[in-house]
C-alpha cells in the first residue's frame, strides 16, 4: 500500500523518505500553514530530491504560483486543498497531475461533491471537514465512502496514525478499497509541527506493507 507523508520540512528527513518504503513526500506551499515548506526547506532542495515523488500542496493559489512551484521543484504531483473550482483544475491538469482534496463531514453526499471534478482531475483526495483548511488530526468516518462510486483513484487522510495499519487493511479489501490510491500521514506522526517521527513513519510503513 502506498504512503504519503506530508509536511514535510527537514531536507535530513525528506532524504530517508524513500529508503523508508514511502512514496509520495507531500510539501505544503499554504504560508498560513504551521508546516510551510519553505520553513526550513528552498526550492533547490526539493528540485533535487528524486527518491520520492513530490506533491505540491496547494490552497487556493493563483494558476501562476502553481505552475512556477511545479517547475522550480519539480512536482510530480499538485493537491488541490482549497475552494479550487473544476475550471481552475483543467487548467492546473494541463501541465501536472491534480490531486483535488474534498473535507468530509458527516451529511455530506461524497459522489455529488466530486461529480463536476470528475473529468477535471486525475485523482481524488478525502480528508476530515475542520474549521480551516489544514488538517484536523481527526478521521472522519471511512464508512461515508464504502458505498459511493467514487470513480477515480483516490488518497485516504485524516488523522491516520500509529496503530491503524489494521484498519487500513480492512478497508483496502472492501470493493471502494480498489480505488485506494495511497494512505496520507502527517500530524501523528510528528515531534512537533513539520518535524516527523521518522522510528513511527517507518515502523507504520513496515506494518502496512508487510516488510
């Protein structure tokens, strides 16, 4: 199964990422954010990391800033964390691969949000409703998504920490599981803000997959 870990802020750590089993390193370019990437990160640094795919996290840009960030660093992937309409996604989609990123809260209809993204997007994000757009550390229920036709490959955030690897499972042998595209870990698995446990990362990952 793979991982994303996110927020990541320390050229040390986002060195041993890949030897780690971890796919994805998620950098989030949202000043307002407690993991800004260029906190203790340059632009350099990430364009020459190339043991790990690297995903911009992004909140409500301008189509401008987007698009420099994923040539100065060499995005693979962009993730789309705020009000970004479908138009404004095409566009992003036309030079990199967009994840869009919906907060789920308990009434919501989860086929009905991601309809007009549908044909805009290449996969999907499903994270906790919280009252900004940074991450709650709370999971929101998975059972919202066991009988949705989603449609798209999609990563599962929220809150995920040391422990789930179980739960993780079961979920991935559910049907909606085949569309699971990757797990999404930040928050518990932190020192402090942008700070990983890297014993807990790779402990996690190594439960997960089995290594």
């Amino acid at each position: 199964m793979r991982v994303k870990v996110c927020g990541m802020t320390l050229p040390e750590q986002l060195e041993q990422l890949g030897g780690m089993g971890v796919t994805f390193a998620g950098f989030i370019f949202y000043p307002k954010s407690q993991r800004y990437v260029f906190k203790g990160l340059t632009t350099s640094q990430i364009r020459k990391e190339n043991s790990i795919n690297k995903v911009g996290v992004f909140v409500n840009a301008s189509i401008e800033e987007v698009l420099h960030m994923v040539d100065e660093c060499r995005l693979h992937m962009v993730q789309l964390h705020g009000d970004e309409t479908p138009k404004y996604c095409e566009k992003i989609a036309d030079y990199v691969s967009v994840v869009k990123a919906f907060r789920i809260s308990e009434n919501d209809n989860i086929e009905w949000m991601v309809r007009s993204y549908m044909d805009m997007c290449d996969m999907f994000m499903f994270d906790t409703m919280g009252a900004g757009y940074g991450g709650t550390g709370k999971k929101f229920n998975w059972n919202m998504l066991k009988d949705a036709t989603i449609g798209k490959p999609f990563f599962l955030s929220g809150g995920i920490e040391p422990g789930d690897e179980e739960k993780l499972k079961e979920f991935a042998s559910l049907p909606v599981g085949k569309a699971l595209f990757s797990v999404d870990i930040n928050s518990k698995f932190e020192i402090s803000p942008g700070v990983k446990d890297m014993a807990k990362v790779k402990e996690f990952v190594t439960n997960l997959n089995g290594r």
